[in-house]
C-alpha cells in the first residue's frame, strides 16, 4: 500500500533488472544526501529525455521500515549529477511538482509501478489500488497515468490532484 502513496515523445523508460548495468549508474552516489548511512540502494526506474537522463532510487536507511525515494539527474553528455528531489520525510508530493517536468514524472512513476507490478502481481496491486481508493480518493496525476498505462482499473470516485 506504501507504494501506491509514495511521455516525452522520445523518452523511453529502463527498469532495473538483475542484469541491468551496473556502469550506468557509477557516480550517482555523489547525489545522495549526506546526512544518513544507507544500508543499500535499490535503482526503482530510469527516464531520460533529449538533455538528461533521471534515475529514481530508493534509499534504505537501518531501521525504517520503507526506503526513502530519490531522484537524481545527469546530462546525456556528461557524468556530473544533479539531486533532483529528495523525500527524506515520506511526505505525499507530487513528482511532477518536485521535477517541473511532467512527462518524466509519468515514466519514473510507471517504472516505480511496473516494479511493485513485479514483485506483488497484478491481483494484489490491483486490491491495494481500489483500498486506498475507499480511503483516500485524491491521487497524483502521475500515478492515475501510470496505472491506466499498464491496465489497471482506477476505481470511479478517484479524481486527480496536484
């Protein structure tokens, strides 16, 4: 359930696999925040767009219960990184809001679903899809877009918010 609270014309989108490589992601560690020990990070998704590619990471500090979502950017030409966005407290924002650029918000988020598609299967995700529905109707436009992308039911009272 935490997962679901948490296109460029030419973007594409890249999921971390066990084979991904690993090389893509040399020097990013440079953008994580300084201010915590992480027990791992986990590469969630990848998008880029004509000048940057962004990649969303999720941190894992010892003895949080859920990772800490990251999103860091490097220009297609270069290696420097840039820290986007960091949600150190789990607060409820908008990728869209924190990036400024919506269709990199749409495929981060369609990565982060494609994964948690992965992992809990479709039954599952589509249960904890229609819960927090009863609970909460007012949900990211990125993520109703996402969702609707890979076929799931968005249950009629949810509206989109910024």
């Amino acid at each position: 359930m935490e997962i679901i609270k948490s296109i460029l014309l030419a973007s594409q989108i890249l999921i971390a696999q066990g084979d991904f490589n690993s090389t893509r992601l040399i020097g990013l560690e440079a953008c994580y925040p300084n201010w915590g020990i992480y027990e791992t990070s986990k590469l969630i998704s990848q998008a880029w767009n004509e000048e940057k590619e962004y990649f969303l990471i999720y941190l894992y500090l010892p003895n949080w219960e859920y990772p800490h979502p990251l999103v860091i950017s490097r220009p297609l030409k270069g290696r420097e990184c840039t820290q986007e966005w960091f949600n150190h407290m789990g607060d409820d924002v908008s990728l869209y809001r924190a990036l400024n650029e919506c269709q990199i918000a749409r495929q981060l988020t369609l990565g982060m679903y494609e994964k948690e598609l992965q992992t809990s299967g479709r039954e599952s995700l589509q249960n904890q899809i229609d819960e927090l529905a009863k609970i909460n109707p007012n949900w990211r436009e990125e993520n109703i877009w996402a969702l609707k992308q890979l076929g799931f039911s968005i249950p009629p009272n949810v509206k989109a918010v910024d």
